[in-house]
C-alpha cells in the first residue's frame, strides 16, 4: 500500500466528499468514500423505517410479516457484509498506521459492530416469528430491538463519519482504499449487485443523484433504471402500513 495521498502541483487535490441527509460528518482527505457514505445513508434510512412500521402492522397479517422478513434479510445481509469488511480488512489497515489516541477510536469500532450485532439477529428472529404467526408480545419486543438497534448503529455511524474518517483520510491515498474496495467486493455476485444497487439508492435527494452516478459509473445507472420501480412495488409492499405511505 501507499500511504502519500495524491497531489497536483504541488497541493492537496482533494474530492468534494458526498453528503446525504442524516449524515454527521464528510472529513476532507484525498479518497472518495461515496460508496461508504451511500452505505450509510441506506442503513440509517431502513432502520429507522423498520422501527416505524413495526407497532402499526398488524400481527396477523403474515403475509406482510413475511415480506418485511425478507426485506430485513436484504439489509441485514448488506449490514454484515458491510462490517465484516471493516473487521477484516479496514479497521487492520489502519492499525498498523495509527498512533496510540487513534489506535483507541479504530478499537472502539470493532466493539461498537459487536454491540450491535445481537440486536441484529434477534431482530432477525422476530421477524421470523411474526411472520409464522407469532402474537402482541413479540410485536412489542421486536419494536423495542428494533429501537435500540436504530440508536446503536446511529451512534456508531455517527462516531465512524466524524473520527474514523478522519483517521483514514490522513492514512490512506486513493489507491489504499482502491485495494481494500477490491476486497470488500470478493464474493459479491452479480444478482446480488442487481438487488442491492436499488436499495441503496432508494430516498437518496434526487439532486444527488447525477453526482451519484458520475462517481459510481454507468453500469449502476443502468442497474437502477432497470430495477427501481420493481424495487419501489416491494418496498410498498413490505412497508404497507408505514405511517407515511398509509392511504
């Protein structure tokens, strides 16, 4: 890896960093992490639908139950790929750089994912449950997890955009994240491109979206021509009794 950020005549040129609403913070630096802030906005977005749509949705419809199951399993399953790339590859990275007070902020990082993570599954397990049939208490403690889960990862997200940016930002240059971008995308087939370039491009600003593209490429200009409206069918579907979507 490098670890001299790019220059141009003689000065930082540096990328405006993207910003999308619930955002903390965009600390400058030479790498682009649009992808990264993107990933975010879509985190904070479905959990704080999730958390809305739970005490309105009837316990016996099973049917939409079911479709919030699987809509969870869609976020849930960017949600893990998403950290286990930082455990794996970016958080060691930048620990091998980091000085002692910075080298505490990339700890709290990984034990932030390990709090979060119970909340998580056992979210999982509601929603599992409810769409079997499960009854009120199971209800009311899925919207509790499902709470705490929203103020848990708020929190950390909050902590990663305003300090382990920054930290990354005064480490890496352009082609450190390209490397570690690489990684995180081992694996990645491409139906599982299709459905998640949709779903993290859904409620982003309209007025972000020729930025967006221009950063991300034709390819998912594309696949989010070709998806969004089957994606927003589902998503209606799924999220029928959301307050803000109720007829």
């Amino acid at each position: 890896m490098t670890t001299e950020p790019t220059t141009r005549s003689g000065r930082h040129d540096w990328p405006r960093q993207l910003r999308l609403p619930g955002q903390v913070a965009a600390p400058e630096g030479p790498v682009d992490m649009f992808m990264m802030y993107l990933m975010h906005h879509a985190f904070r977005r479905d959990l704080a639908a999730f958390a809305a749509v739970v005490p309105h949705t009837p316990v016996e419809d099973t049917a939409t139950w079911q479709a919030l199951a699987d809509r969870w399993a869609l976020f849930a399953g960017a949600l893990h790929h998403h950290h286990s790339g930082e455990d794996t590859w970016l958080w060691p990275a930048l620990l091998e750089r980091a000085d002692d007070e910075e080298r505490v902020t990339l700890l709290a990082m990984e034990a932030e994912h390990e709090e979060i993570d119970p909340l998580l599954e056992a979210s999982a397990t509601g929603f599992a449950r409810l769409a079997a049939g499960a009854g009120e208490d199971c209800r009311a403690a899925l919207a509790v997890r499902l709470v705490a889960a929203r103020e848990s990862l708020g929190r950390h997200l909050a902590h990663e955009e305003t300090d382990a940016m920054r930290i990354l930002q005064a480490h890496f240059a352009p082609q450190d994240w390209e490397e570690l971008d690489e990684k995180f995308r081992e694996g990645v087939t491409f139906g599982q491109v299709v459905a998640l370039v949709p779903w993290a491009i859904s409620e982003v600003p309209t007025s972000a979206l020729p930025d967006l593209f221009a950063r991300s490429g034709g390819a998912h200009r594309l696949i989010w021509r070709l998806t969004r409206r089957r994606f927003a069918r589902r998503e209606a579907a799924a999220f029928r009794y959301l307050p803000r979507r109720a007829a």
